[in-house]
C-alpha cells in the first residue's frame, strides 16, 4: 500500500511532448505531397460557364484537357487577342491538336484508353469557332467522349455578363 | 569550471508552428473535382455515305446566330423559352400505328415530332457565336431531356431519373456484383431509352 501512496505525493511528471512536432511534421507532409495545385499552367484567360445539366468527370488519369480562350495579358504581345488552345503547358496550333491527343492518349494504360475522356475546358467569352475546329480534329483522333466542363450553377447567368 | 553543457532549446513551439502550416495547407488546398455537359461526338463520317433521310417534321431546328441570338424553328426565341418549346416537340408523339408513343403526354400535333426516338434536335451555331450562348442552349436542351427523364421515372420507380442515376454512378465499387446494382442499371436504361438523348450539331456555319 504504502508503496503506491509514495509515487502520488509529488508533482505529476510532465507528459513528453517532443515527438509531437513529427507526428503533425508527417501530417503536413502528406497533405503537402497529396494535394495537387493544379494540372497545367494556365498562358490564357479561363473562366467556365455555368451549367445545371453536369455531371462529376472520370477520375483524372482518364482525361485529357484541352484549353481555349484568350491569352492573359502577359502573353498577349507573343501571341495576340483573338481566342487561342492551350495544349498541356504551350498554346498550340489547331494542327496539333491530334498528335497531342493520340500521344496523351498512348500515355494511359491500355485497360483506360477506351474511356479516355477530353475535358474542353473553354473561357466563357472565347467564340465557338476554335471549339468547331477542336471538335472536328478531335473526331478524326476518335477521341469522342467530351465533356463541356462547366461550374455547377444558374446557367441564365452566363448572359448577362 | 567544467564544460557546460549547452542549455536544451526549447521544442514546445515546434507543435505550433508545424500545426499553424498544416492547417494553411488544410484550407488553401482544395481537391478540385470538375464537373461538366457530357456529350459524344460522332465518329467522322465518310464522304460517299449518304446521311438517312430524316422527315422536317421530327427535326427541332435551334440556330445560334454570330448576336447571339437564338432562332428555333425559324423563329426567334427567349433563351427562357427554350426548354419548354424543346420538351413540346419532343413529347409530342403524333406518330401513329408502329410510330406511336404510349407515354407521351404532348399534344399529338400531326405536324410535329412523331415519338420520342424518332425526334432530334439539330443545334447549328455560328463561329462568331460566345462559347457562353453555346454552352447555356446547350444546357437548356440536355434540361428538356432531363425534365421529360425524371417525369417517366417518377411515374415508373418512383423516384426522379437523376437520383436514380447519382446512385447508379455512385455505386460502392466492391458491391457491383449484387442484383440490386444490375436491375438499377436496366431501370436506368429503360429511361434512357424512352427518351434517347438525340442532339446533332451539324456542320457549324461559316462566318
């Protein structure tokens, strides 16, 4: 008995918090190296519609992306005003459009490749005339499955602005 | 004196702070999860083939001019008013015989689409048309169908198609085996065969 009323006389001891930085350290880098910012750097103006009808797209190894709009400012020197396609990282010329799909497209697995999907992801404000030829190159790569990626939302507001 | 040893730096704070980044790195991350009009395309054609003859009557005519106006029909129209005139000529099986549509509710105008299979909507737009106006017609024309989907469902399964479809979409991936999951798929394509989504775009105008 007299043994255990000997340890509660005293101050407590202080619980070791030492190895509580590495366990949030861990935390924080698994979160820095899980979450992706973002696929590719973005050389143009991009700001979706608003759409009510959308679906969630495959999961991202199943899908292409396919950029149109104007070039943001800094680029507008090299590469003008009017509505341009960005391909990964580069704008690209409506020509490269194919190459640039059926290369993405050997990339995948070959289970996948048939449900490859292009994401076309186009500035609100571009005209439909790039889109057109877009559309027409990517059914000549038999790349069919597309998809108009827009924000969830009230798609009367894409007139009046 | 002997050799002192050095004094132990404090690591209390060290929890903070690599707490106070984890937390920046908690909010300012977001897993981005696009969303978006599913659509297909139709596989390049070869020239010598002859499209199959397709009556005026079963044709819903949408036209997207370079001022962003919408003509439907020959006539312009409201972006407001799309949906409802879409949803008109699509359910408003004037077939008769073989062609009749049994569960239409439209107005049986012989004048107009004969069944739900046989109607198409033609969407034509100009070039100098905004991707805006594109994607809102768009949009308003996949609502008809989705409006007309969910009224057969409700009044089939009891429940609207595009909740029937979330589920099916979302379905666990280890339980895809059960008979459960397969009959959802057969009720979800029963709907999606009484109202097929039929949206040709033919060849865009030059502008």
């Amino acid at each position: 008995m007299s043994k255990f009323k000997k340890q509660k006389s005293g101050d407590l001891p202080a619980i070791s918090t030492a190895s509580l930085p590495d366990i949030v350290f861990m935390l924080l880098f698994f979160f820095m190296v899980a979450t992706v910012m973002r696929e590719d750097e973005l050389m143009i103006e991009n700001r979706l519609p608003n759409a009510n009808q959308v679906e969630k797209l495959e999961s991202k190894n199943k899908l292409i992306y396919i950029y149109i709009g104007k070039p943001s400012a800094q680029y507008q020197k090299t590469f003008g005003t009017t509505d341009v396609i960005q391909l990964g990282d580069k704008i690209s010329s409506i020509s490269e459009v194919q190459t640039y799909v059926n290369s993405k497209r050997n990339d995948m697995s070959e289970d996948i490749q048939d449900e490859m999907m292009v994401s076309l992801k186009v500035d609100s404000n571009s005209k439909i005339g790039p889109l057109t030829d877009v559309k027409q190159e990517l059914r000549d790569a038999m790349a069919l499955k597309i998809n108009y990626t827009a924000k969830k939302g009230d798609p009367m507001k894409n007139m009046n602005r | 004196m002997a050799k002192r040893s050095a004094p132990e730096v404090n690591a209390g704070s060290m929890a903070d702070i690599a707490f106070l980044l984890l937390i920046f790195f908690l909010v300012t991350t977001t897993i981005e999860v696009d969303s978006g009009i599913q659509s297909k395309l139709p596989p390049p054609v070869p020239d010598e083939v002859e499209p199959p003859p397709i009556k005026q009557k079963n044709i819903f005519q949408v036209l997207v001019n370079q001022n962003n106006q919408l003509l439907v029909e020959d006539e312009l129209m409201e972006i407001g008013d799309l949906t409802e005139a879409a949803v008109a000529f699509l359910d408003n099986g004037g077939g008769e015989g073989p062609a009749a549509c049994t569960y239409c509710r439209g107005e049986r105008d012989p004048a107009s689409s004969d069944n739900p299979d046989k109607a198409v909507i033609s969407l034509v737009n100009d070039r100098q048309a905004t991707y805006n106006m594109y994607v809102t017609v768009y949009n308003e024309l996949v609502r008809a169908y989705t409006i007309l989907r969910n009224r057969e469902s409700e009044a089939r399964f009891n429940e609207t198609f595009e909740k029937m479809y979330l589920r099916y979409k979302e379905w666990p991936e280890t339980e895809k085996e059960t008979p459960e999951y397969d009959k959802l798929g057969l009720q979800v394509e029963e709907i999606q065969d009484l109202f097929p989504l039929k949206l040709s775009e033919a060849e865009p105008q030059e502008g």
